[in-house]
C-alpha cells in the first residue's frame, strides 16, 4: 500500500489517540487534493478552499461536500441575489394582503362602484365651488377694467391697480384648483377602473397575490381633458 493511502487511516489515528479513543468526540476529517496530492485536515483546508472538500465521518465515510469558499464579488452577487428574491417575497405578500382587501370591500361591482360616485362626488362638489368663485372672480374684474378706460395714457391710481393684481392672482389661483382638481377626477376613475379589471379577475377565481401590483395612480400628465366624462361607469 502506498504511503498517501495511509494518510487518511492515519490522521483518524490521531484523531483518536487526542480524544481518548472516543470515536464520538470526533467532529470529522476535511480531504481534498491538491497537485495530484491528497491532504488531510480536522478542519477546513486552506489550499483547498477555492475547490470541493470533503467531510468524512470517522470511519472514513463522506459525511457532507463542503463547496468551494465564495470570493469577494461571488459572495456579494449572491447576497444581491438573495435581497432581490427577499423583495420579491414581501412584495407577493403585499399583493395577497391587498387583492383580499380588495374581496373584502367589494364583494360586488354594485359596491365597486358605489363607492367610486362617493369618490368622485366630493370632488365634483369642490369642483364646482372653485367655478362658481372662478365666475364672481371674472364679474368683479369687469368693472375695474370699464374704470381704467378712464386713465388712458395716465398711471392707474394705486387702489385700483392693487384690485386688478389682486383680482389676477385671485384668478390664476382658481384657475389651477380646477385644473387639480379636474386632474383628480381622472386620477380617481383610473384607479377604480384597475381595481375593477383586477376584481373581476378575483370575482372569477383568480388567486389572490397572483396578479402582480396594483396601479395607485395614473401617469404623471395625464390630461384633464377628460375629465368631463368623469363618472363614467365600467361596463359590467
């Protein structure tokens, strides 16, 4: 027999001799090879950690592979890994937890799109108020304007130029409350719309969470021009 066939009955030997011949105590011999040379350990062998070693019970049995220690970037990558696929989870979780939210509040489209007219009446009903503010606005400013015809080639008096700057920046502040709040009609019936698509699908069967995400919003832009058709029913 050749002498590095010995070398592992010999390392358990010793192993042995150190644990009182209690082969129990032993917690297992690392082997692998290097250059054609086979090397024993009682722990991980540090040529060898760039390659496969084995873990081996006392009576010279495999007890496990020990796999090649990571380099640094091989470690990070699969820690990027292991985040991404954390994130993936929670995020399914998330979406179980509001698909049956979703079930729950709306068992039915009758109830989907009660609540979608609750929504949309509060802010047609601001909506309005800003118009109707927007239309006494342009009334007051007529009578300023009929009053500087009298100051034509003159400097306005200062109470009448700080009514009409005032009643401008009244205006233009009124002005962009409706279109917010036009916008918002919009935002608001595209988000009924997702979630219908979506409860129809869950109405016929569809697993909660297997839908992906939801839609919170509307695109950044969307037009309020059409926003007069707000209010508008889904098809059922």
């Amino acid at each position: 027999m050749r002498p590095s066939q010995l070398a592992v009955p010999a390392a358990f030997a010793a192993l042995l001799l150190l644990g009182g011949g209690a082969p129990a105590r032993a917690q297992g011999i690392y082997s692998c090879e290097v250059n054609g040379k086979r090397i024993t350990s009682d722990r991980p062998i540090a040529e060898c950690l760039t390659r496969e070693q084995r873990l081996l019970n006392s009576d010279g049995s495999v007890r496990r592979i020990v796999p090649p220690t990571m380099t640094a970037d091989e470690r990070a990558a699969a820690e990027e890994r292991e985040a991404q696929a954390a994130l993936e989870r929670a995020n399914r979780r998330e979406w179980v937890r509001r698909d049956r939210n979703l079930l729950q509040r709306f068992p039915t489209q009758a109830a989907h799109d009660k609540a979608r007219e609750a929504a949309l009446e509060d802010v047609r009903k601001g909506l309005k108020v800003s118009e109707a503010r927007l239309e006494r606005l342009q009334k007051e400013r007529k009578p300023l304007n009929d009053e500087t015809e009298f100051y034509v080639g003159k400097p306005l008096p200062v109470k009448l130029k700080q009514q009409i700057e005032g009643n401008e920046a009244a205006t233009e502040a009124q002005r962009t409350l409706i279109a917010n709040q036009q916008t918002e009609l919009v935002r608001i019936n595209a988000l009924y719309d997702a979630e219908l698509e979506r409860l129809r699908k869950l109405w016929a069967g569809a697993l909660p969470g297997t839908l992906g995400p939801l839609p919170t919003a509307v695109p950044a832009g969307a037009p309020p021009a059409s926003a007069p058709n707000a209010g508008a029913k889904s098809p059922a």
